[in-house]
C-alpha cells in the first residue's frame, strides 16, 4: 500500500542492516508518521504489546522476525533454552490472536532443522521473509474472493455506491499489506466499483479512526467516521449494504473474536438482514479450538485506555486526556466473540466458505 505516494508494508528488513527490522509505529497515527528500529527480543515484546504494532497478521509477522532476531543473540552454549525463552516471552505478550503462536511454533520447528547456529540462524530469516510474503500474498487473495461478493450487490443496485461498514482495524495495518476485511474494498475501488465505507471510531484505542481512516484516505476510498453506537441506526435505515470485519481467532466452527464490539454488529447485522462476512488469512484458524466462547481467551488490556483518550489539540499538540471523574476505576476487555450462527460467510485465502466446520474443512482438508 502507499503513504503519500511511497510504497510500504507494516514491517521490513532495513535496508543494508540483515541485524534490524523496521516498522510503523501505528501508536502515532494518524498525526504521525514514525518507523521504528527492532534489534532486541525485547523490543519486539514491547512492540507487540504495547501495540507499536497491531493486528492478527501483523502480529504474526512481527513473532516471526522476533523469533529470527533472538537467534541472533542467542549464545551459542545456550542456543536452544535461549530460544525457548524467547518463544514464551513473545508468546506471553497477547493471548487471542491465533497468528502469534502460530508464528512462533513455525519458527520453532524451521529452527529446529538447522544443523549449526549458522544454518538456524538462516532458517530462521527465510521463515520470517516466507511469513511475511505469505501473509501479504494471502491477503491480496482475499481481496479478490472478497471483489465478487461486492461486484454482486453493486449489480443488484445498478451500479449505485455500495455502503460497507467495518469495525476496528483489518487493513493493511493490521497485516503486512492489503488487510483482511479491507482487501475487497480496496480491490473493488481499484476495479472502479462505487463504494463507500462507514468507519466506526472502535473505543477505547480508537482504532478506526486514527488508522482505518487515515489508510483510507490515502487510497482515495470515500468513507466517513462514525460513533461506534451508530451502526445499528444506519442498518434501520438501509445505509448499510454488507459488513465487513476481520478476526484475531476463529475457530474450526466458525466461531469469531474480533475487536470489542463485533459481536453487537453481528446482532444488528442479523435483525435487519445484512450480511454480515468476516475476512481471515488461513493463519488465524484455530482448528484446535471448537467451542469460542468456552475456549478464546479474552485479553484484558490496562483500564487506562477507557478512561483516557488520545488526540491532537487544536495548537497541535497531541495529548492524552481523561474524559471520567478521576477515581473512577474501568474494565477493559478487548475482544468478544460472534458465534458462528451470526456470520454469513468466511472469506480466506482459499475462497469464500460457510461458517461451520463441514465448510471451512472443505477449504482446509488437511486440517481434518
């Protein structure tokens, strides 16, 4: 995707340095455009769950290239329990998203295969480039399955804007490029298909609109912000044609976590007759997961992100501000789960699929 014109993913190898990886620092957005050097295993822990970086994919790729960088400073007497270490401290930093671990067991047994420090160390940067260039490639494909359902309800409007609402942040983002539940819609502006987007603000971290809004904006895609309550009205009043949204884990049935919030579009969604889809590369599957709600953990972030919000002043400043009485104490929880009966469809890499298990293995045979 592109910022200002300029070519970007969310994480790369800087350039002429094999030893650092670069990423956009998402905490900075919109007001800021700010890449950020990692070197250390720790700094890819801080990164993640600080959310410098954020989303299922994204999340994902950063694992990778952690796992690559600690074998870059792992002792050579104490390689293995140094990479062992390393996989649980990344591991620990965010327990929904189904790509970390994911990631960090691929590493894992890549690693594994290496005969010398040397081969392992090179094992584990092919993986973390493979990681990377999958989840981009992966995306892109969803984009093009995710294209017809889009190129269907223009037909049936004659050619007339189609109204898409999302939630949180599934774009490029959140992935290394293209995004889940944004690829369609890119891929259909980029066909010269009318459509607009409702962005939901997504409190508390305001996802939405510092990042859903603002990469957008830079592909020139017609979208307007939105207070996160208003979906439902919006439906009641036929201003909404699909939704859209990604998932952080779903499991073999079809069960979705997502963003907190999700699972209250997908009621409304239900009760007006919108269909509601949800766009995931095959990575954050969990077929060892059947039940969501009895099985996804549920992160439970700091409850200073309720009681603050971050914004630019109007002399620029850009400044945290408490919007409840001071002694008011919050909970945070940042994701719910959609059960399956709620979603119309899954559109993955391998194409479009109801949301059970008999659908979803007849995409994934071999996870049977």
């Amino acid at each position: 995707m592109h910022v200002n014109g300029t070519a970007y993913r969310t994480i790369w190898v800087k350039e002429n340095d094999p030893t650092t990886i670069q990423i956009i620092d998402q905490r900075k957005l919109p007001h800021e455009f700010c890449i950020v050097d990692l070197g250390t295993v720790e700094d890819f822990r801080k990164a993640i769950k600080d959310m410098y970086v954020r989303g299922a994919g994204l999340i994902g790729a950063s694992a990778g290239f952690g796992m690559y960088i600690a074998t870059l400073h792992a002792s050579p007497d104490s390689f293995e329990s140094d990479i062992t270490e390393a996989a649980e401290i990344l591991k620990a930093t965010r327990p929904t998203a189904s790509n970390l671990a994911w990631a960090v067991h691929r590493q894992l047994h890549a690693i594994a295969k290496g005969s010398t420090v040397e081969d392992k160390i090179a094992v584990a940067f092919q993986t973390a480039c493979a990681i990377t260039d999958e989840d981009a490639e992966f995306c892109k494909r969803i984009g093009e399955h995710g294209k017809t359902i889009i190129e269907e309800i223009s037909k049936r409007k004659n050619g007339e804007t189609v109204n898409i609402l999302t939630h949180c942040n599934a774009g490029w983002l959140a992935f290394v490029d293209y995004g889940s539940a944004t690829a369609p819609i890119y891929a259909a502006h980029d066909a010269g298909i009318k459509v607009h987007v409702w962005v939901d603000e997504t409190r508390p971290r305001n996802q939405g609109a510092s990042l859903t809004a603002w990469e957008l904006g830079q592909h020139g895609v017609v979208h307007h912000l939105i207070a996160d309550n208003v979906g439902g009205h919006l439906m009641q009043h036929g201003l909404v044609d699909m939704v859209i949204v990604g998932t952080d884990r779903t499991t073999r049935q079809g069960d979705v976590a997502n963003k907190i919030g999700t699972y209250l579009k997908a009621l409304a969604a239900k009760d007006n007759n919108i269909p509601f889809y949800v766009a995931l590369p095959s990575s954050t599957f969990d077929f060892n997961m059947s039940d969501g709600l009895k099985e996804i953990p549920i992160e439970e972030r700091d409850a200073r992100e309720v009681r603050y919000m971050t914004g630019r002043l109007d002399k620029g400043t850009v400044s945290d501000v408490l919007i409840c009485p001071e002694s008011t104490p919050a909970k945070n929880f940042g994701f719910d789960v959609t059960p399956a009966r709620l979603v119309t469809k899954l559109i993955c890499e391998r194409g479009i699929c109801d949301a059970n298990e008999t659908a979803i293995m007849s995409l994934f045979p071999e996870q049977k």
